[in-house]
C-alpha cells in the first residue's frame, strides 16, 4: 500500500490550534462542559488548571491527529468541507467514541463522562477534519 504524505503542514497546524482553542472553550472556566455534565447528574472531576506539561502534550495531540487525519483525507480523495465533516465523524465513532466507551465500562466511570467527552472530540475531529481536507 502506496501511502501520500505531501499534506499541506499549515493546515495541519491551523488545525490543531482550532481543536486546542475548541477545548479551551469547551472545558474552560466559562465553557459548557460542567455545566452540561451536571445536568447529566455527574460532578466536576477536582482537575486543576493545565499545566505546561499538559499543555505540551495537548498541542503535541492535536498535531499528530490533525495530521493522520490530513493523511486520511487526502488519500481517500476527499476534497470538500461534507467529506471532511464525514471523515472526522467517521474517524471520531470508530476510534475515539468506541475507544472511551470500553474505559468508562471497563473503569466503572459515569456515562455522562462518555457523552461530555464525545460531543467535544466529535466537534474537534469534523472540524480538524474539514479543515486539513479544503486547504490541501
């Protein structure tokens, strides 16, 4: 299997800070996460703010996804802002919520974890997605 790597790198990038400034929103103090997941009856988890360390490995995260998700794209031909929503759709039900599905059963942690979770990583993954698939 021949595999393309020529992905445009900027958009990799632009990407990747898209999805960190999504969590910033989503997970911050003034985000809609908590008071979601308290709606779904679960407390906030006693995380402190994110440090360097976490915010290295976020930005580090966020790169190699964008990036795997520009290698996917452009070798299943996607050209258009649907086949990126698709893909990251795609990408996010058969890897990341299927993925965190066994940790909450497996780890006896609340559902409402799992949906909390999964609406932010379905926005990131259409939206890295729809971005690394238009600008090539």
């Amino acid at each position: 299997m021949a595999v393309d790597f020529s992905v445009n790198y900027l958009a990799v990038i632009v990407a990747a800070l898209a999805a960190l400034v999504i969590g910033f929103v989503y997970y911050g103090p003034a985000g809609i996460a908590y008071p979601f997941q308290r709606a779904l009856g679960s407390t906030r988890p006693q995380a402190g703010r994110p440090g360097p360390v976490e915010g290295a490995i976020g930005a580090v995260v966020a790169l190699v996804n964008a990036w795997v998700l520009a290698l996917l794209s452009l070798n299943l031909g996607g050209s258009s802002i649907a086949d990126g929503v698709m893909l990251g759709i795609l990408v996010w039900l058969g890897f990341g919520a299927t993925l965190k599905a066994a940790q909450v059963a497996f780890e006896k942690r609340s559902w409402s974890w799992w949906v909390v979770d999964n609406v932010h990583d379905v926005i990131i993954q259409a939206v890295m997605a729809a971005i690394v698939t238009v600008w090539r």
